[in-house]
C-alpha cells in the first residue's frame, strides 16, 4: 500500500467512527434531549464530509447514516438514506462549483438540509394525514429540532477541516 491509499483509509476509518459516534449519542435516550427535542446529529457530520472529501464520499457516507437513522426513526424505511444521499451529493457539489469552504457557508448548507429533511418529514407523517395543531407541533417540535441540529454544524466543521488538513498531503492542500 502507498502512504497515500493508508492515509485516506485511515481518514475515512475516523469519518467513520465519527458518523457511527454521532449517531449513537443521538440515539441515547436523554443524553441531548432538550425539552423533548432531538437534534438529528448524523446529518451536519455527513454534510461536512461532502463538503471536505467530494460529492461521492459524501454521498456514500449520507447514504450510510442515513440507513443508521431510518433503523430507528418512525418514517418508511429509505426516507432517510435517500434524502441524506442527495443534500451530501448536492454539498459536495455545490462546494466544488458554487460556494468556497467557509465554516458559514458550511453551517448555511446543514441549516438548509436540515429544514428540508424536517420539512419534507413532517409533510409527509402529518400534514398529509390532517393531523390537528399542525402548527403548535411545527412550533415546539420541528423548529427547535431544525435549530438545535444546526448548532452542531460548527463543532462537526471545525474536527472535519482538522482531520482533513491532518490527513491530506502537503502538496494537495488548499
């Protein structure tokens, strides 16, 4: 194996570990529990990892945390994976095409993605089965839940930036 091919699979083993990380301490019950809200922590970890490594690795790690999710969340299974699978994608692409790598554009995309994916849930679980006080549940469950997930973007923005400055050679760095 070449120092290169070791550093990246040791690069990808720690955005591993992370992601699995996050996602047991967000499944824990009570550990980040706030008022009865949640924050979907896998999602701005998989959003960074686009943003650093590329649209593909972004993807394949959306689509993996995803699935972790879909494991224990109450919506049809995929919902998540699919829907991870597609902000990672378009991050990474709209880090290499559009936007630089700031930490505030970077906090922009999961405040985006994180609205869209509580949005399009809360859509399709309630609003399309009438649920009654739609709006006292947006307002006290998803909000918060969108708020406090994007709290996270900017711990998850500063260890990916550090693990890939640490794991990237010194003539690829920018």
């Amino acid at each position: 194996m070449t120092k290169l091919f070791r550093r990246k699979v040791m690069k990808f083993i720690a955005c591993f570990l992370i992601v699995f990380a996050s996602y047991i301490i967000q499944t824990t019950p009570g550990l980040f529990d706030a008022f009865g809200v949640v924050p979907i922590l896998v999602l701005p970890a998989c959003i960074c990892i686009a943003v650093f490594e590329g649209e593909f690795a972004g993807g394949l790690f959306g689509f993996f945390a995803g699935l972790l999710c879909d494991s224990t969340s109450e919506t049809v299974f995929g919902f998540n994976a699919l829907i991870f699978l597609l902000f990672c994608v378009l991050a990474g692409l709209s880090t290499i095409y559009i936007f630089r790598r700031s930490t505030m554009n970077i906090m922009l995309l999961c405040l985006v993605a994180i609205f869209l994916r509580s949005g399009l849930e809360f859509f399709f679980a309630f609003v399309l089965y009438q649920y009654e006080n739609l709006d006292v549940f947006f307002y006290t469950i998803i909000a918060p839940q969108i708020v406090f997930t994007s709290l996270f973007s900017l711990p998850y923005c500063v260890i990916f930036r550090r693990l890939h400055k640490k794991f990237e050679p010194e003539e690829t760095r920018e």
